[in-house]
C-alpha cells in the first residue's frame, strides 16, 4: 500500500509541479513586467532551499511527502521575500532617478544599499518568528510530531539561508543587472 501511495503521490507531483512553476514565472513576469527580476527570483531560488536540505541532512530526515510540504511552503516565503526586496530596490532606484539626469555606480550602490537597508529590519523580524513558532514544532514529542518535525525541518533550515539570499545575493543581483544597464 505505501509504495502505491508514493508512485501516485509522485505521478502527481510530476504534471502539478511544471504547472505550479509557470504560473509562478508568468505571475512574476506579470508583478514586474521585466524577465531580468523573474530570473533573479527563480535564479537564487535554489539558495533559499540549501539551509532546508543541510538541516535535514544533519537530522538524518529521508525526503517524504511531509518534507516535500516543508520545502513548498519554504519556496512561497522565501520567494515572497525576495520580491518583496526586489520592490524595495526598485523603489530606491526609481527615487535615485527622479533625483539624477544621469547616475553613476556610486549612485546605484547607494540606492541598493538604502533599499537593502530598509527591508533588514522586516526580514530578520519574519525569520525569527518562523523560527521561534516552529522550534517547538520541531522538538516537540507526542502524536504527529513524527509528520510535523518532517514538515518544520525544511523551514528551520532554509529561513537561515534565505535570509542570506533575502539581505546578500538579491541586492548583489540587482546590482550586477543595473550596472550593465548604466555601462550599456
């Protein structure tokens, strides 16, 4: 019975998961209405998942159906917040626009780091409350807690390293993209 159960499960997840991905990319394209964002997105996506994978590896978690929901909603929060700091960016950069006929790097650096800077305060606040509400999920003993650590495991892990991608790579993204575009 169980292995039926897993080879449906994954028949499933084999036609929902291509599906679920191009209504994120084409929902994206649509939030930003440029390809270079989407790709920063879906690009350091991946990065976001690496603290879920670590964590797992270090509790000897296998991959489950339990896991695989952990790192579903892993992906929406870490998404959520790289396009929240997308905006952010954009915003600063907007600004720094209207304010200079002509910016240089100089210029762009600073509107990076003032629209970092405004979302550290509201990430580091989100990572600790995911973090502090699925702590005791996670070591917590009783029914369903076998399901329930599987499902928080990928969550603990990866907010750590999404909060890396979140303040590091998608400002340093953003800044390679907009350079190119002063250079070019």
């Amino acid at each position: 019975g169980q292995f039926e159960y897993m080879e449906r499960a994954h028949a499933r997840l084999t036609l929902v998961v291509p599906v679920t991905l191009a209504i994120i990319v084409l929902l994206l394209y649509l939030n930003f209405r440029r390809a270079a964002e989407v790709i920063i997105v879906l690009g350091t996506l991946p990065l976001a998942l690496t603290g879920g994978f670590w964590l797992l590896y270090l509790l000897d978690y296998n991959l489950s159906i339990a896991v695989g929901v952990g790192f579903i909603a892993l992906a929406g929060v870490a998404a959520e917040t790289s396009v929240v700091m997308l905006l952010y960016l954009n915003l600063a950069w907007e600004r720094l626009a209207e304010r200079t006929s002509a910016p240089t790097l100089a210029d762009l650096h600073a509107a990076v780091m003032e629209g970092a800077v405004q979302r550290l305060r509201p990430k580091l606040m989100t990572v600790a409350t995911i973090i502090a509400g699925l702590l005791p999920i996670m070591l917590g003993s009783g029914t369903g807690s076998e399901v329930m650590r599987r499902i928080a495991a990928p969550m603990v892990g990866g907010m750590i390293s999404s909060t890396v991608l979140t303040l590091l790579v998608i400002p340093a993204a953003f800044l390679l993209g907009k350079r190119r575009g002063l250079q070019g």
